[in-house]
C-alpha cells in the first residue's frame, strides 16, 4: 500500500477532499501537523524516504512574514531534500509557494484587486492541460513568482496557478477545498474576504459546484498519484 505524508499547517486547513480521496483509491496517509501549537511549531518533519509522496496544503500565514520564517524556513528546507531525492511532491496554495521558493521562486503579495477568491477555470496557454480547466476553488492574497526553470502549466490573469519541476507540482488553487472547509475559512477570516464578494456568495458558488470540485479533485489526485509519482490507485466507485 503506498504511503503519503499531509502535511497541515493548521488544524482548520485540513487536507479535505485531496485527503478522503486518497483513502479510498487504497492509500494510507499520515498528516503531521505543523502549527497545533502555534507557540511551538513542529518543524520535526519524519523522514521523506518513509513515504512514496508528500502533500502540503494551505495556511493563513504569509510566507515572507517575518513572524513566520521560524517555520516556513525550515519547512523551505524539507521541500529542497524531497525534490533533491526525487520524491513526489504536491504542494497546495501556501504548499505550492513554499515549493516556488523552494525551487529559486519567491512569493509576494498580490497587487491591489488582484486577491482571488471563489471559482476560477484555468488557462494553460498554448499547451495541453493535464487536469480539468475548472471549477476550482481559490483564495489567496498572495502570488508566486516561479524561476524560467521551472514549467508553468496553467495560470489566471491574477496569479499562477499551476507548475511542475520534475516531480514536484505546485497550485496556487485549493483543490482539497470543499463547503465544510471553506465554511471554516470563512468564520475565522471574513477581514479576508474582498469587498466585491462575501462569505454568502461564495459558499453558495461551492454549494453549487460541488459535485463538479470534488470531480475535479479526484482527477488532479489521480493525475499527481499516477503519472507524476508513478503509483497506481484503486478505482474509485462510482455512483
């Protein structure tokens, strides 16, 4: 059975659909949780060669906040041995720029009303898209910036939003995110949310488009599990 590390930076950004979608394409998952006690960050990461990939999801921290680099350092660091060993990683929003830094990038904040939140579709240029265009969910007020090396698949006018380096795939989207999730986000940050929108409207965007989301996740999870870390997924039934 193939092993994947999750790791959550908060209890609330919890790995969500990208999580209950591994278990039941027969993949055991452990999470390790970085901020459960914010004072004490556990930056203990357990060795990468134990796992067959890792997944890192989304934060309500900045990455370049100088409160954060305590841990966001170290976790830089982690990222920079996993693609040095050539283990699949799939990091997700906050995930995916640490992996932009990690790879000669770096992350900063999005201009003013270029912060994204609810549906996006993704545009990936001239070239093929290896995942559904969309609906996926974003939220972020920050934007990556990913070295010529490193190859963009998909963007926004806004940001980028997807990109690989052998191995290791980065999102600026949230495909794990579901209305229980969201919902969460929603409670502990509405200061968040842009004045063009509000909670009401998006959670009732993800209302509607859930069954579609978690589709699409489901084919970014197969994607990422089967041609990029080579490791075949039980089918997953379907209704």
């Amino acid at each position: 059975m193939a092993r994947v590390l999750l790791i959550s930076h908060e209890p609330e950004a919890a790995p969500g659909m990208i999580g209950e979608l591994l278990t039941l394409r027969g993949v055991q998952t452990q999470q390790h949780l970085v901020l459960g006690d914010p004072a004490a960050p556990n930056i203990d990461f357990p060795d990468p060669g134990e796992y067959d990939a890792v997944i890192a999801f989304g934060s309500f921290a900045n990455a370049y906040e100088t409160s954060a680099r305590a841990w966001v350092g170290p976790e830089i660091k982690h990222i920079e041995q996993l693609v040095a060993q050539d283990i699949p990683y799939l990091g997700v929003c906050f995930g995916g720029q640490l992996l932009a830094e990690a790879l000669g990038g770096h992350v900063e904040p999005a201009p003013p009303g270029e912060a994204e939140i609810g549906l996006i579709f993704l545009d990936p240029g001239e070239q093929d898209l290896p995942i559904p265009a969309g609906p996926w969910f974003t939220w972020h007020e920050d934007r990556m910036v990913i070295p010529d090396s490193v190859q963009l698949l998909a963007s926004t006018p806004s940001a980028v939003q997807l990109f690989r380096s052998g191995r290791a795939v980065g999102t600026q989207f949230h495909p794990e995110a579901d209305l229980g999730l969201v919902s969460g986000w929603a409670a502990i940050g509405p200061d968040h949310i842009p004045s063009h929108t509000s909670a009401a409207a998006v959670l009732g965007d993800i209302g509607e488009a859930g069954a579609k989301l978690r589709e699409n996740c489901d084919a970014l999870v197969e994607w990422f599990m089967q041609d990029i870390a080579g490791i075949q997924l039980t089918a997953l039934a379907r209704e």
